[in-house]
C-alpha cells in the first residue's frame, strides 16, 4: 500500500493516463479521487462513469453527447460527460465493460482530445485527463479480442495495482477506527472501540468484498450498536454464519479429521430429524431434496493469506462435504423407506406374502424376514402391496399416495401379479 500511494503522489501532478486495477471494493475510485485532488486539475470538476452500468445503447450518448433527433427519444441537444468534465477529470470505472465500438472513439479522445456528438458531423475538442479503472485482466482481455489493443497500451503508460484486503491485513485496525469514528460521527454517537478478540477475528476474515465489506459491516455494526464497545459477542451477529464461530484451517493434512465428524453429525442430525411414514408420501422432489442446509458445526474455513492454489485446494475440500452430505442423506432416505416397509408389513402377519384376496379390491401385506436382504424390485412389490392394503385396494388413493398415475399402478399390478384384470377399463 506504501508503494501504491507513492505511486499516486508520483503521477498525480502530470496529465498521463492512469489505470488502476485491483479487486472489486479495494477502493479503486477512492486513489482515483485522491489523484485528482494533488493534480493541477483539482480545481475543475471531476466526472466518474460507470461503464458497466449503462447500456450499450445508451454508453456513447451519455459520454459524447447528442443531438436533438439522434435517437429515439433525443428531444433536445445534450452536453456528454467529456464536454461537462472539460479541463478537468473524467474517471472511467468499470473500463473493461465497454464496447469495442466505443472503445475506437475513447482511443481517438485519447490522441486527439477530439469527438463528436451523436449524430451530429461537427468535431468538438476537449481537454480532459482520464483515469480509467477495471477488476479486469486487461491483457486476458485483450488476447480474446474483447479489448482493443492499441487502447490498452495507450491507457497503460501508467499502471497502479491496488492489492487485495487480505495482502494488507495489518491494516484492518486502523480501517476499522477510522469507518467506526466516522460512522459515529454520522449517527451523532460516540464510537466506544473494539475488544482485541474481535479485532482478531476480523482480522482473520477472508474479505472477498475487500475494504468495501470491511466498511459495510463496521458501520452497520457502529449504526445499530450506536457506538457502544464492539466485543465477539456482539459482532458475531452481524457476520456471515460460516464465521459466527472460531474457525479451524482445512488443510490436507486434517482434511479427514475434520470432513468425516462434520458428515457423521449431519447424517446423525437428518436421520433424527426425518419425520416416519404416517402415510405413504408422494415421490420425492429430487432437486429440493439435495438443496441441503449448511451445518453451522460442520468444518469451518478460514483463509488468511493463502495463495490462489491454496484457496482453490480449500474450496474443493468443501465441495467434496457437501457432496458427501449429499450421498449421506440419499442412502438414509433410502434405509428409512425400506424400514417404513418393513414396518407396515410386520404389523400385519409376519409369515405371510403378498396375495390377492377373493375381492380383487383386497390386498393383504406381510413380511418374511428370510427373504433379506431385498432388491428394489422386491421392496417395490411390497410398497405397492402395503399402499393398496391401506386404501382397501382403492386404486385412485394408492395411486395418489405412491404419486404415481393410475396407468402406471395399472401396470405395476399386472407385473407383479396381484390381479389378472380383462384390461385398463377396469382400472377404478
């Protein structure tokens, strides 16, 4: 960080082109303000844009400007932000959103300092620095040919790359006094300060929104705490629930140790949780049955200065619990259906097999122990045998509770032999 405001105090008083890049919330815009404020140019007007926030359509209009009739919509003639910034500063967030058509006109901005409204022949020129900033790898984006590169190398002449939050951490302290004071201030409160378990825990925090999520929580925090002295209990309601408690490092090394009892717990959790068959229930909806919660007890991630191989390697870890968690609860659904079977058929008789009566609207189930372990087919006959026996063989009600058609019961029942109907008319 030293190195980049040496940089900023370096540039600010000349009239190059600056880029600046870095993560999304490491504070691109506010270097880009501070570069003007030490410039020859503080004195004039500072214009920023975002360029991913306008549409395409919309984009060169909102920077050149346009004539009365140019568009659709164009009542009147209208000043761009390159006339309104004139002798002054234009700041181009976002940069690498915009459009390689526009790209071609920025660039002859660049050389020039020339343009020309929407649809408008004169050419009007202008004085104006730009400071340009992207989360963008600009050199990937120029090798896909989504960004010119004679723009590029043009913007590049200086270059200023702002790290990560998680690259300066010793920071954090003086970050969160200076948000809290601030904040304070803004709510006519008194901003009481931290307890060191809190400031460590912040500390160790991934930060993947940077300096602009550090600054959210503390003056949400500040806001609702009203200032008063901000300790881990406190915090700890404001944070996300992966970090409500102390954290430990996955690595490769305790990967096992800590995946296996984090999977234990969960499958131990579901399968109390998981309510018995009172009645035969539809099928399952597959996709909802796998949107599993996270088990704020299961393994913790905590990632302070770690390389991106590193994180890549943690962020695989946690998808092979969650996929873990998954199977888990798979085959615990699976063991409580045919339980359940078991169950309702050992409450009927328990030396019997599953027969048409002398109605063939009656169904009788039962359960031989000796026939285990059963196949999916055997534990289907029987589920289907215990459905009709419950709704005294009423097939539309069985159908509904096995959530199935009547067609296909129809058909279930011919397969495993309960009754020879003369055909599908039959079907009740």
């Amino acid at each position: 960080m030293q190195e980049v405001i040496e940089r900023v105090r370096q540039v600010a008083p000349t009239d190059l082109c600056v880029l600046i890049t870095g993560e999304s919330g490491t504070g691109k815009e506010v270097f880009a303000r501070a570069i003007h404020s030490l410039s020859k140019r503080r004195k004039e007007r500072l214009v920023s844009l975002n360029c991913g926030a306008i549409p395409e359509t919309l984009l060169e209009s909102e920077l050149f400007g346009s004539e009365k009739g140019a568009y659709t919509g164009a009542t009147e003639q209208r000043k761009g932000f390159f006339e309104a910034a004139d002798k002054g500063t234009m700041f181009l967030d976002e940069l690498g959103e915009m459009p390689l058509g526009t790209q071609v006109k920025l660039l002859r901005v660049l050389e020039s300092g020339e343009f020309s409204r929407l649809g408008s022949p004169d050419v009007l020129k202008t004085d104006v620095r730009i400071i340009a900033a992207t989360n963008r790898r600009l050199e990937e984006e120029v090798a896909a040919g989504a960004f010119r590169t004679d723009l590029f190398y043009r913007l590049n002449s200086v270059r200023i790359e702002i790290p990560p939050l998680r690259e300066h951490r010793e920071d954090i302290p003086e970050l969160i006094a200076y948000f809290g004071t601030r904040t304070a201030l803004k709510n006519s409160a008194n901003y009481e300060g931290i307890s060191t378990e809190a400031l460590e825990l912040l500390a160790n925090m991934p930060w993947a929104g940077n300096i602009r999520e550090l600054r959210n929580l503390i003056e949400t925090v500040v806001t609702l705490e009203k200032g008063r002295y901000i300790t881990i209990e406190s915090l700890r309601g404001y944070l996300p629930r992966a970090l409500k408690q102390p954290s430990a490092t996955l690595t490769a090394d305790n990967a096992e140790t800590l995946i296996l009892p984090a999977v234990d717990e969960y499958v131990t959790t579901a399968a109390r949780e998981r309510p018995t068959f009172a009645a035969l229930p539809p099928a399952p909806n597959t996709a909802s049955t796998l949107a599993l919660p996270y088990s704020p007890s299961s393994a913790l991630f905590q990632i302070s200065g770690k390389t991106p191989e590193q994180l890549e390697r943690e962020l695989v870890y946690k998808a092979l619990v969650d996929l873990a968690r998954e199977v888990a609860l798979l085959r615990g659904e699976m063991a409580e259906l045919k339980d359940a079977v078991l169950t309702q058929n050992h409450e009927e008789h328990s030396e019997t097999t599953i027969v048409p009566r002398a109605s063939t609207d009656q169904y009788h189930v039962s359960n031989d122990t000796a026939d285990f372990p059963l196949t999916m087919h055997e534990v289907e006959k029987r589920l289907i045998g215990a459905a009709l026996s419950r709704f005294e063989g009423n097939r539309r009600q069985t159908a509904d509770a096995l959530g199935i058609s009547e067609r296909t019961l129809y058909r279930k029942l011919r397969e495993y032999g309960f009754v020879e109907l003369g055909g599908e008319e039959n079907v009740q």
